[in-house]
C-alpha cells in the first residue's frame, strides 16, 4: 500500500508521496525479517520536465509505473488541448494497458492542457472476488485535493486545512506532513517522501535537502502537538454533586 496525494493551488499542482516498494513481495519480506525484499525504497511519480506531465502510482506498483510511463511517452500535443480531450486520450492509454494485463492501480496525473490539470485514474475488477471477468476503468478531473493508494489513512484528516486559494509553495508542508504521518497508522506500507511541483516553471522535483528540511519540520510540529497535549501544571475546577445524574 502506498499514500499519494495531489493538491490544486494558486499557480500549479503539488504532487507528494512515499517511497517504499509496498508490493506483496517487500511487505512479506519485512513481516519475515528478509533484508533483502523488505524496506526498498524507490519513487512513485514518474514525470518529465519538458512534456510538463507528471504521474504518480498507487497499489499495483509496476503495472502502475508502466501504464504511467506510457502516459507520459504517448500523449500528443493535440491530446492536451483541453481537459476534455486529455481525458479521452489518458483513458485511452489505460484501457491498451488493461487489455494485456489486468492489474488494479490508481494514478494522479498532473498536465498542462492548456491549464495544469489534476486527474484521478483507477482501474479494478467491477466484481472483486471475480477478478477475471469484467473490469472498469474510472478517469476523472480534480478540481481540490485528491487522494491514491490506503485512502483509508486516518491522515487524510489533515485536509481539512487544505485551502486552494494558497498558492502552491504554502501547500507543500501539508502535503509533506500528510505523507510523513501517515506511517503512524500503515508502517508496513509507507516510508520515505518524494514531492514534484507543477508549475509555470515546468515539472520540478524538490531536493534532497528541502526533504530534510520538511521531514525535520514534521518531527518539530509532532513534539510540539505532543507537548501541547500532555501539559502539567494546570488547574481544573469541579462540579460537586452528591450522585452522578443521568
């Protein structure tokens, strides 16, 4: 499993989410102690800087990352004209895909038809315990924030301070806090923080050190959380009665 998020703000599209290779032979790997399959991490959003399309890849991690660079190495610039027709184009691709190998994924997609655009991708059986019979392909636009992968995460109650009025760059500590939290309730799972930015400027992956800085950023506002919390010191007054009322 895997947490993905895209968030639409002032001036582009932020794309964050973890690294571990969250596929069932990693997971079971770490479960029996084996260094080798277990803790591997490796990045989840595939883009390119120049054709400004970046996708990132949730559940079925190769099938993900095939069909993702797929997007990115087919789509025509008379695909990207307007939303409507990117669309069609990316639900295209991803129905080829499916036809040679029926994989459940979810993609967040982020390109500029002419607008940067946001869109959520996902395929699975339409009948779960029959997974060789019929399956359905969902491509639809995002217009605030969106979620991939364990869209369970009890994190994902951090979107309640999501604003798409900020501009793209205040965005970035949320959406770096979200996939940074959300190991505390999926550690099998989830590890690691990569983050792309989508903007006039193109399609940029934030450094090394910016990811230190966030990830020492999250750890300040934790303690912080913590020690807010767990204050001594106070006083409380009290009701007396003689009973409890009910």
């Amino acid at each position: 499993m895997t947490l993905q998020v895209g968030m639409i703000g002032i001036g582009g599209i932020i794309l964050a989410g973890d690294l571990k290779e969250s596929n069932d032979i990693a997971i079971r790997g770490e479960r029996e102690g084996n260094v080798a399959d277990a803790g591997r991490l490796k990045n989840k959003i595939e883009f390119d800087h120049e054709r400004k399309i970046a996708v990132s890849c949730a559940i079925d991690l190769n099938f993900a990352r095939t069909i993702a660079r797929r997007i990115i190495d087919e789509l025509e610039p008379r695909d990207l004209t307007d939303e409507g027709t990117a669309y069609s184009a990316i639900e295209r691709i991803v129905g080829d895909g499916l036809a040679t190998e029926k994989k459940k994924a979810e993609w967040l997609i982020a390109l500029k038809c002419p607008d940067w655009k946001l869109f959520k991708c996902s395929v699975a059986p339409v009948d779960p315990e029959q997974r060789d019979t019929e399956w359905s392909i969902s491509c639809e636009p995002c217009f605030t924030l969106e979620f991939a992968g364990h869209t369970t995460n009890p994190v994902i109650y951090l979107r309640k301070y999501y604003d798409d009025l900020l501009p793209i760059e205040q965005l970035v500590p949320l959406a770096a806090h979200m996939i940074l939290s959300a190991p505390l309730f999926n550690s099998y799972g989830i590890e690691g923080l990569e983050i792309i930015q989508c903007d006039e400027s193109g399609v940029r992956k934030l450094s090394e050190g910016s990811i230190k800085n966030l990830k020492a950023a999250t750890r300040q506002l934790d303690n912080s959380l913590g020690e807010a919390l767990t204050q001594s010191g106070k006083e409380y007054t009290y009701s007396t009665m003689r009973r409890s009322m009910s």
